[in-house]
C-alpha cells in the first residue's frame, strides 16, 4: 500500500512541475517587433503622351503627380501621369535613410537613349531621413517624383527603364 501512495505523491509533482511550466512559458517576453525594412513598389513614374518639337527639353513629374514641360517638350493634357509610389513596412519609432543615384539611362530599342533625374520623394532628396508612421502594421507611402531629358530629334516610341532606391533603417 505504501507503495501506491507514493506514486500518488510523484504524479501530483508531476502534475505541479508541468502546470508550473505552462504558467512560466505564458508569462514570458512577448515577441520583438519586426526590425526589418519591407518595400513594394506599387505604382511605376508615368510621364503621359508627351511630344518633341524638335529642339529637345525636359518633362517633370513631381511627387504629387504634377506634370511640367520645358524647350520643345509638349504634354498631351488629357494624358495621366503618376509618380512612383512605394509602399515601406517598419515598426514606429524607427527612422528610414533612403538613397538612390541622381539619375538612370531610359531606352527604347536603338535609339537614342533619355535620362531620368530621379526625386525628390515626398521626404526629400537621396539621403533624407524620416520616420515610418505608427504601428507595426501600418504601412508608410514614399512617393517619387522624376526629370525626364528628352536630346532633340529624339526616337518617338514607349521608353521604358528601372532606377533603383535603397531603403536602410538607423
């Protein structure tokens, strides 16, 4: 009989010991929040229909969308334009650093290559810093603006190219 009260007396340890562990494992640290930067681009630049005259010149899209034309450039108006848009995911209180090179080749199969002067975003020029907004799972918006360098005499036809930002958290 002494024996079967001591195996009573085990399994009630057991039973404490394995109900202390389950109360230690539910009172431990929550998880970190994410520390790493996560970027989607969702939208590309779109300059619209614009033309040439001849002579050469710049079209501009800034940040907001706003559309402008210099030298022989001429927009068609009832053409939509758009900025970059892209799409940061970064726990709040930390800060973003982007950068990004001051401008990229746009081609179209032989002919004469356009320049992209890319920026500045909504934050600033390559380099800025600036806060993500809110929580974990709130998403922050970078739009970008560029500068498009049109040579005169230049291809008619759809130009198409990439430029690159690089996203680094402080």
């Amino acid at each position: 009989m002494k024996k079967l009260n001591l195996f009573f007396k085990n399994k009630h340890w057991c039973i404490l010991f394995i109900l202390f562990l389950i109360a230690s494992t539910t009172n431990a640290q929550p998880t970190l929040p994410q520390r790493e930067v996560t970027v989607q681009s969702t939208q590309p630049i779109d300059f619209g229909v614009f033309y040439d005259t001849g002579s050469g010149g710049t079209i501009t899209v800034d940040y907001q969308g706003n559309r402008s034309t210099t030298g022989g450039i001429v927009a068609i108006n009832s053409s939509i334009t758009r900025p970059a848009i892209f799409e940061v995911k970064l726990c709040q209180g930390r800060n973003i650093i982007i950068t990004y090179a001051p401008n990229t080749t746009i081609n179209s199969g032989g002919s004469s290559p356009l320049i992209l002067n890319i920026g500045p975003t909504e934050e600033g020029p390559s380099g800025i810093s600036f806060p993500v907004n809110n929580n974990c799972n709130f998403i922050t918006t970078l739009r970008v603006g560029g500068t498009l360098i049109v040579p005169g005499g230049a291809a008619k036809g759809t130009y198409s190219g990439n430029f690159y930002l690089t996203f680094a958290q402080e």
